[in-house]
C-alpha cells in the first residue's frame, strides 16, 4: 500500500537540507581554522615502528633522521585518558637510527593504547596508530546506586556498576540490601545497602577505570549506626580461669592457658572466625595444685602443632609441658619437664618464654633461693623436653630483693632483650647472647629503663636494633620507652617516651605491634585485690627509629559483663584490625576472652591508601594519598547525610550536604596507584546509599545539585 507524503512531511524534509547545508558550511569553517592552526603535519622523513611488548608500549626508530629530546610522545589510554612524555624523559641523548624506547605504563591489559609522537623541531606527527585494541570508555570511574533486590555473599559481579565500566562488586561477610518498601527510613533512593562495622563489605576488584590519577570525586549518601566496638564475649572456662593468656596456633585457632578452679594449670583450645565470634573447641588439664600458689600459665608455639606451656606446679616449681594442638583445636598431651627452683608462696611468678628455634626455647623467671635465672631446654619433633644444663644468674639472690617480672624478646641474631622489675623496684634492661646451641653469654650491658619503679614490664619490637618496653611507673602511670640495641648487646635509650595513661592507675599493661605503624597496650586500672578494676586498650604510633607520636591514640574502656573487673589483660591480633583479649574477671576469678575491632586502615569507601570517604556520628573524613581532610560535628548523628571529598590536582576539599565544610592545600600531587580492590562498607557501621566516583573534581553548585537531588550523576 502507497502513501501519499503530505505538507508537513516535506515540510521536515527541506528542513533537514538546510539543516545539512549549515552543517556542511560550519564543517567547512572549522577544517579551515584548524588547519591554520601551527599543529603537527606528516611531513617528517622518519619511520617509527610502534607495538606492545607485555604491557609495555615500544617504539623503535627504524629509519630516517635523529630526532631530538624534546620529542613528543602521546598516549591515549581506553579512550578517555593521555599521558605526555619527553623522549628525554627516558633518554639523556638523541634518538638515533636503531635505538628503541620502552613506556612503563601500569596494568593495561585490555584497555585500547593509541599513540602519536610530534617531532617538536619540525612539528611533524611522526607516528600515529593503534598498539593495542580494546576497551574503551568516555570516562573512569564508577556508579552504584545499589538498586538490587538482593546481594548473596559471594556471587560475582551481583552489585553493580551503571556507568558502563564493569566495575561491578562483590559482597562479602554478610553486607546486604535493604529494601525501600520495608525500611524507607533507612534507604535514600530506592534500595541501600547495609554494613555492620566489621568485615561486612562490597569488595571491586581492582581495574585500569579505578586507578584515577589526577581529579577524583566520591559522592554518597551516609547514615552511621552505632558500632560495636566488641565483637564477642566468652568465659574462659567454667568457673574461673585465672590469668589467662592467649596466643594464635594455626588457622583460626587460638590457644588459652589459664589457672582453673583447682589451681591448675588449664589449656583451652577456640575458634575465632573473620568477624570475632569465638568457639570453643577442647579443654586440657596440665596438672593440679594446692596450697597457697598462683598457678600464672605462659604458653608458646614451637612448631606448627607443638606448643610449650610453663606454669607453677603444687610444689612450687616451674613446670613445663608439650602439647599438641591439631588444626581443629583437639589437645593431646606430649611430655613434661621440671625445674626444681622453688617460687614463693602466694606470688606472681609468670616466667617468660622465648623461641630461639623450632627446637630450642630460653625461659627466664625468679626464685627467692635462686634469684633471677634465664635457661634454654630443647623441644624434640616428638615434644620431648629436655635441659640443656645452660643456665645464666640474671639477677643475684640478696636479702628483701626481688627480680620478678621477667619479659624476653628476640632483638636481633643472637641478641635478646631482658626487661624486668629488679632491685628496689628499678626498671632493669639487659641483653644476652643466646645461640642455636642453646649457649648464653651475657653481654655486659644494662640499662636501667625507670630508676625509680618499673613494674610488670612488656617488651615489642620496633624494627630491627629497636624495641619498646611499656610499664607502671612509682605513680601508677602508663609509660612507653624506646631502646635502640645494638648487634654487641649494647643499649641506649632514643629519648623518647610517652605516658599513655595518667588519669587512672595502669596495671599490667601487655603491648603488642598492630598494623602499620600503630601499636596496642592492654591495662587494668587497679591491682587484683581491687574489685572495681576496669580494662582498657590504647593506641600508640610509633616509628622504626623509636619515635612515638606525641598525640594521644585511641582509648577504650573495653566492657565486661555486669560490671565485673578486669585483671591481667593479655590481648593479641586475630586478624586485620581485629584483635583478643584475655583478662581476669572479679573476685571469683573467671576468665574472659573478648574480641574487638580496631585499626589504623581505611574505611567506608576507600581503595587503599589512594582515596577514601567515611562519616560516622560525630566526623566525616576521607583522604588523597593518606592525606586526611576531616570535618567535626556532633549533631550529624544517626541521619542520611550526602557526603563528597574532592581532588582538583590543586586542593582536596570535604562537603556534607552541598556545603564545603574544610579544604586543604595539595598541590601539583598524582594520586597514587594501588593494585588495593576498591571497598564499600568495610569497618563501617550504618547505611549507604548513590555511590559515585569520577575522574574529575566537581564544582559546588554540581555538587548541591547532588545533594538536592539524590541518584543524580554527572
């Protein structure tokens, strides 16, 4: 069937002829006033082969004339970046005939690399092609709006990117969705997600799209909850479970020595999974005791499935004993060993344990008749203990002194550090040469870290010559110091120390290394016969040369069920910014284990140390390189706020809700390049929704706009 074409139809047709006609005349307008420009014309005699190699563009310069430093190289990454270089940038010379230049790049697999070299002396294009085909994009970055029904735990690519470049995300640990109809509250646009401080998150792998260097925008809508700062919270073992300590055996297994009800030695066997919460697995008793002693269990690993326990024995003697701990925490007792040198009545007594091999281990401890002794025994493949007759007089018995609270700590080679509570109180160091034979020398160097009191030292290595001993001093305070020891044994102080803790009194403070350059002490804030003790975790920053950072750390008073005390606290790391505690519990001595988070890393949405944005109820922060920004402001509380950080190359500024709340300067800086997978949620407690992240800088009024007009993009 034929239809007529009508007025109107034609209409439109001679429209769209002058419409072509205006068109072909501008083309023609603007061809003109670009060749006018002084841009590159081919007209150079070069030959210049381009081509991949690996991910590595390589450009040879096959035949025709030298060309000069100042050539021009230009890159164009994916589509959507370029990057400039100099031939003097990889060269002090000409580029002569024959000779080939090699372009690091990064990862680029997959991503289209097109190229063009300008020889600036003739301004000629002297090579320009394709070296590699394949993805494309108008620009870097991401949008997930988080829209979902659902996200099951790890299922690829289930949160997904909208902005065309694939960077979709995984969910992990149980991060999930929150749907609109069934919690409006607590969704900004449709669906969000949800994250519960810990482990929950939305994890992208890492992409050439992400690696944004030069201006960056996060844009999020934010609602914090309130954390937990506790993961879990577990008696130790029935009744009581006095003093005990913890270390990591194999997988997430964790060894528990503890004094039990009967005032013997205790080994427990738990499970701690990547979110804190503990299982118990075995328990073992080690021996029974009576009369007035304190047991004070120390256990160490030797092998991947052997551990050596000390503890004090009915007679008061230091007992030791192999134990093996298989991979899913079944105990099987191995052999025994006894030194007769006997403790005090009623007296803490722990004795300090130092691997020096997987078949020798040093354990220094105190004796009223003996004084202070350091030995070395060895440890067979079939868990036989055996002495090795090496024993070295530490300390030396006189009448009223005591050289109790011995902590040893491999330094380096055959050096080991001695720190302890000796006479009159003194805070004593001393260093031992222990060899792979078991030998002991004592170097004859000594310190005195507190000339007035050092009770209940805890010795950490700082790096390789330097250590620090955490301790109470005369007034009760919290003190960290810094030694730097020498491969002779030779001691000095660095001058630095901080007192971390001057408000209550500190009791056994245990400090151990966390993560990056930030280190955790555990204390009690009384004695074991006060009964209103409280626990508490600091963290200190400390360099490799010893320097502590004068600025107070995080403090938290870490709870204990119905209000019980804390004693004796032990704490050592789980996993990333994950850590447990031991501790006594009240006059009825039972024992707990807690686990909590806590940690220096990123957090909210951040990939690695190059960018990051996270808000709680009282801050938003975020960072360019670890280059913090943060905004202060208590009555953000448990409200959607829109929360942006920017990076124009120049400054890196912070907005909540379409106002610029704090900028600073950052100039001339790329961000750097990380292989880090890009995270969402992760160590973060609360709602979020409208995640964006460009490669470029926003202005305020885009930014307001976002704000008034959550999902929008740009």
């Amino acid at each position: 069937m034929k239809h007529r074409r009508n007025a109107q139809a034609a209409s439109e047709i001679l429209g769209e002829i002058i419409l072509l006609a205006i068109a072909v005349t501008t083309i023609s307008v603007l061809y003109t006033y670009a060749l006018s420009l002084p841009e590159p014309t081919d007209i150079a005699n070069v030959t210049i082969i381009g081509k991949m190699e690996g991910s590595c563009p390589v450009f040879k310069l096959q035949r025709g004339e030298s060309l000069g430093p100042d050539t021009k190289i230009i890159l164009t990454v994916g589509g959507c970046e370029r990057r400039y270089y100099l031939y003097s940038e990889v060269s002090d010379q000409e580029w002569d005939i024959g000779e080939q230049i090699v372009l690091p790049v990064g990862d680029i697999k997959g991503i289209q690399i097109e190229a063009m070299i300008v020889d600036v002396k003739t301004n000629s294009i002297v090579f320009s092609g394709v070296l590699q085909k394949g993805f494309t994009t108008w620009r870097k970055g991401g949008i997930w709006h988080f829209d979902e029904a659902i996200w099951r735990t790890g299922v690829a690519d289930e949160v997904q990117d909208s902005s065309g470049n694939n960077n979709h995300g995984v969910a992990l640990n149980g991060a999930k969705i929150i749907s609109g109809a069934a919690e409006p509250q607590n969704v900004k646009l449709n669906n969000s997600g949800f994250f519960d401080g810990f482990l929950d998150t939305v994890k992208v792998k890492t992409s050439w799209t992400l690696n944004i260097t030069n201006q960056i925008t996060i844009d999020a809508w934010m609602k914090p909850q309130i954390p937990d700062f506790i993961s879990d919270i577990v008696g130790v073992s029935g009744t009581f479970g006095y003093t005990p300590y913890i270390i990591p055996v194999v997988g997430n297994i964790f060894a528990i020595v503890s004094e039990d009800f009967q005032k013997g030695g205790l080994l427990s066997t738990v499970e701690i999974d990547t979110e804190g919460t503990v299982t118990y697995h075995q328990n073992l008793t080690l021996g029974k005791s009576t009369g007035a002693n304190i047991c004070q269990p120390k256990i160490i690993q030797m092998t991947k499935n052997i551990c050596l326990v000390s503890f004090i024995d009915n007679k008061y003697y230091v007992n030791l004993q192999t134990i093996n701990i298989s991979s899913n925490g079944s105990l099987a007792y191995m052999n025994q060993l006894v030194f007769t040198e006997k403790s005090s009545t009623n007296s803490p007594n722990r004795p300090s344990l130092a691997k020096i091999t997987e078949t020798l281990c040093a354990i220094a401890y105190w004796a009223p008749l003996s004084g202070g002794l350091l030995k070395t025994v060895e440890v067979s493949s079939t868990g036989k203990i055996t002495d090795t007759g090496k024993t070295m007089q530490y300390d030396p018995v006189s009448t009223g002194v005591d050289s109790r609270e011995p902590c040893l700590l491999h330094v380096t080679g055959n050096v080991y550090a001695l720190a302890y509570r000796g006479p009159l109180n003194h805070g004593i160091l001393k260093t031992f040469f222990i060899t792979p034979e078991g030998n002991i020398t004592d170097t004859g160097h000594m310190i005195e870290f507190d000339s007035t009191a050092g009770y209940e030292p805890s010795l950490v290595q700082v790096s390789k010559n330097v250590i620090a001993v955490a301790y109470r001093n005369t007034l009760s305070y919290g003190v960290v110091k810094t030694f730097s020891i020498f491969p002779d044994g030779s001691i000095t102080w660095t001058g630095n120390m901080k007192v971390f803790e001057n408000t209550t009194p500190c009791y056994n403070p245990c400090i151990i290394y966390g993560e990056e350059d930030m280190y955790l002490v555990v204390y009690a804030t009384g004695d074991v016969h006060q009964s209103s003790n409280q626990g508490y975790v600091q963290t200190l920053r400390m360099q490799q040369d010893g320097t502590i950072d004068p600025t107070n750390g995080l403090r938290l008073q870490f709870e204990v069920p119905d209000g019980e005390t804390c004693h004796y606290p032990v704490i050592t790391n789980v996993a990333e910014e994950l850590y447990a505690i031991t501790y006594t519990g009240p006059i009825a001595h039972t024992g707990y284990l807690i686990t909590i988070l806590i940690g220096p890393h990123g957090r909210g949405i951040y990939k690695g140390d190059s960018y990051q944005l996270y808000a709680n109820m009282t801050m938003v922060e975020g960072y360019i390189n670890s280059v913090y920004i943060t905004y202060s402001n208590t009555s953000l509380g448990l409200l959607w706020h829109h929360v942006v950080l920017t990076y124009d190359g120049i400054t890196i500024r912070l907005y909540v809700d379409g106002n610029l709340v704090n900028e600073t300067s950052y100039p001339y800086h790329r961000i750097d390049l990380t292989k880090s997978p890009l995270y969402f949620g992760r160590f973060y407690c609360g709602f979020i929704d409208e995640i964006s992240i460009y490669d470029k800088a926003l202005t305020q009024e885009q930014i307001h706009n976002h704000y008034l007009n959550p999902g929008m993009t740009d």
